[in-house]
C-alpha cells in the first residue's frame, strides 16, 4: 500500500462532531495534504458556518508524546486546545484539565504540546490555511485519519468542551454539555454564550 497524501473531511463525517449534525452544510469541510514532518501538511478550510457553528477541523488527541507547530498562512480563526483530566494514569474523556481558545491570523504559530487535544476553526470569510509538522506520511499511515491520533474520545464526546458558533458577526464560545467538568478555561477574548 502506497501512502496518498490527499484527504479531505466530508460533512457526512463531520456530523459526528458538530452542535448542531442535522444542519446543512458544504459537502467537503476541510480539505489536507499530507506531507509529515520533513515537507509539512496543508489544511485548508471551506469558510462559513454549519447550524451556527464555523466550520472547523475533526479535533484529535496525540498518541504519546507527540507535539505539533501550526502556522497560520491566510485567514484568520480560533484554535482550540483541551487537556483531559487523568485518573489512575487514564485520560477521562468527559473531564477537562484545562481549555484553551487561541484567536490566530495569517503570520501567527501556536504550539500544540503532548497530550493536549485541538482543533482549528475557521472564522473568517476566506479560505483559512495552515501548515503543520505533525509526522503523518508513509505507507501504514492513513492521511484521513492518522494512526498518531486518537479521534473516538472527540466523537464519543460530540466534539471539545466548547463549540464557536457566529454571534453578531463575531466568534464566541457554546458550551458542549456532554462534558461533566471543565477546571480550567482561557477563553482568549471569546465571549461564552
């Protein structure tokens, strides 16, 4: 089996993880080129919203201790982190640590560490676009979704802790209420509606 370095996120797919998963929306969310750490990966994101919500990516927790650098290239949008509280050495998936929303724009970085969850959104009217260094490339790899990520705790919980939805023609945060704690939070601006 070859590596193939295309994927993209359907709204079928994405259903899994949206606030609102019986609202029309764009038939391809997101599309990815697959490039690992030596070329770097290519997300770029349709713009508008599905129910409310900005589009966005699936969200994912790395397996081990994996970090990841994304650079915004064009658009601007909110990138979101979460660390899941663990118990007895196992991350429990309706606990949060901590959240985090990082409002970004063509120029910017952000840092994503080991063990904390993210996802980027698009908030703006344009394409948003990033390059990341995440390892994904090689056959036994799949660029849809990659075997260094764990996705069923984001689609078990219907998505992270907080959900951005358009709110008077700016971004603001909804709570996910399938989530029973969150501790710590940093809503970087955002209003929480």
């Amino acid at each position: 089996m070859t590596f193939e370095p295309y994927a993209s996120r359907t709204h079928e797919k994405m259903k899994e993880v949206l606030m609102s998963p019986g609202a029309p929306g764009p038939a391809i969310h997101y599309y990815m080129i697959r490039g690992g750490s030596e070329k770097r990966n290519i997300t770029i994101w349709e713009s508008g919203t599905v129910g409310g919500e900005y589009i966005k990516t699936y969200g994912h927790y790395h397996v081990d201790e994996l970090d990841e650098t994304y650079w915004i290239l064009h658009g601007e949008g909110v990138i979101l982190q979460q660390k899941l509280v663990v118990e007895n050495g196992v991350p429990v998936q309706d606990k949060v640590e901590e959240f985090k929303a990082i409002s970004v724009k063509a120029g910017d970085s952000v840092y994503m560490p080991p063990n904390v969850g993210h996802l980027a959104v698009n908030t703006g009217k344009t394409w948003f676009v990033t390059a990341d260094d995440s390892p994904v490339a090689g056959t036994g790899d799949s660029s849809s979704m990659p075997v260094h990520a764990d996705y069923e705790r984001v689609k078990n919980m219907r998505g992270f802790a907080f959900y951005v939805i358009e709110k008077d023609g700016k971004p603001a945060l909804v709570a996910n209420k399938l989530y029973k704690e969150i501790r710590k939070t940093d809503f970087g601006g955002l209003a929480v509606i």
